[in-house]
C-alpha cells in the first residue's frame, strides 16, 4: 500500500531564514505530487504540482519554490521566510483520479 | 472562473440527528467531485469521488450525491466521532488540479 511522509511535523522559523520542507511517497511510482498551503479561514491553496521528475509547475507567485530530485521526493523551500508563510502545508500524491494527503507540517514564521 | 462553495460554514449536531453538507459547483467540464474529511491538526482524508448526475456513494453514516451544480454529503445518525470538517473539491482540465471548497465544521454532541 502506499505511504506518504512529510517532515518536519512542526516548525518555528524567524522572518528571513530559509525554509526546506520534504515529502516522499512509498509504494508507488510516478505520481502526480502536490504542495498545498492551509491557512485558517481561506481553504486549501494549490501551491505547486509536478508530473514528473524535475518537472514543476506553479499555481501562485510567491518567495517559495519547490523541486523533485527523485521521483517520489518532492520539496518545498524558501530563501527568506515571510510571516505570511505561516500556514499548514500539505504535500499530496495523485496517480489516477484521487488525491491522497499526508500528515502536514504545521509552520509558525515569528 | 471555477468555484466551490460550501455550506454550512459550521454545523452542530445532537448524536443522532441526520443533516446534510452541501457543495455547489461552477466548472467547465466537471471530471470528479470529491469529499474530504479532515480532523483538527491532519491531512484530508479521502471518502468519495463521484463522477456524474444522479451518482451516489455510501460509507458507513456517510452518503454523497451528486447532481449538475450541486453535491450533498448526508449524515445520518451522527456519532461523536463524526465530528471533522469536511471539505469538498472539484477536479476540472486536463491536468487534474483540485479546487477546494472551505469546508464545513461538523460538531457532533454526545
């Protein structure tokens, strides 16, 4: 059955420091992969998705930029935080039709 | 522009008392109206897909409809444990994107 993992669970960042957030899937290969950001009150937000390794495509203009070096690993990074970054970020994995969602790390830019 | 909304925004319950979600929807080419259930501080966790008019799906309590513009989610006999925001998504394009309703907070009291 297929797994996915985010970490870290938790993270307290000040403005202006880097950000590296990673997501890996198990027991699946080629997925679709997708980072959202939750913030209170506005629903879940389409930040990144990939189709395939090195491939990335983005939903919004932001200071954040994502990656896939291997296949079912997929990273969210930042150079400098903004306290409008605090949010809950959700990685997600798609091969048919569903999308199915891992863990979150919940970031608190102070 | 393609859009979700949900309603209720929140939603309390006695335990037992059977009540519906709702989901409308404005897309060009529907291919997938899904529902998700989410618990406070983790990721969505998938519950259906529907993928046209007049389509129903059952788990447990839970049974969605879905109809040209709109998606029920209905609850009967509501236990405790039921208590989650549920959030709708439709799946529109080429590229399978998500959109996102809000979502609606069900409570549920003993």
């Amino acid at each position: 059955s297929q797994t996915i993992h985010q970490w870290p669970a938790t993270l307290v960042q000040p403005v202006g420091s880097p950000l590296s957030l990673e997501c890996t899937v198990e027991g699946t290969s080629n997925p679709n992969l997708y980072w959202y950001r939750q913030a209170a009150g506005r629903g879940l937000q389409l930040l990144f998705y990939s189709v395939g390794i090195g491939q990335i495509s983005s939903e919004v203009p932001q200071n954040l930029s994502a990656s896939r070096p291997q296949d079912r690993q997929f990273i969210l990074s930042s150079k400098k935080l903004l306290l409008s970054d605090s949010g809950f970020y959700l990685c997600a994995w798609r091969l048919t039709y569903e999308q199915y969602f891992g863990p979150g790390t919940r970031l608190t830019v102070t | 522009e393609d859009q979700v909304t949900q309603s209720p925004e929140a939603l309390r319950l006695q335990e037992g008392e059977s009540s519906s979600l709702n989901c409308s929807y404005t897309v060009s080419g529907l291919r997938g109206l899904f529902w998700y259930r989410q618990d406070p501080g983790k990721g969505p966790e998938f519950l259906f897909t529907l993928y046209s008019a007049g389509e129903e799906k059952e788990k447990e309590r839970l049974k969605a409809t879905l109809t040209k513009k709109e998606s029920f989610l209905h609850i009967t006999a509501p236990k405790p444990e039921d208590s989650a925001t549920y959030l709708c998504a439709v799946q529109a394009g080429s590229q399978g994107n998500l959109i996102f309703g809000k979502g609606t907070k069900l409570s549920v009291k003993p």
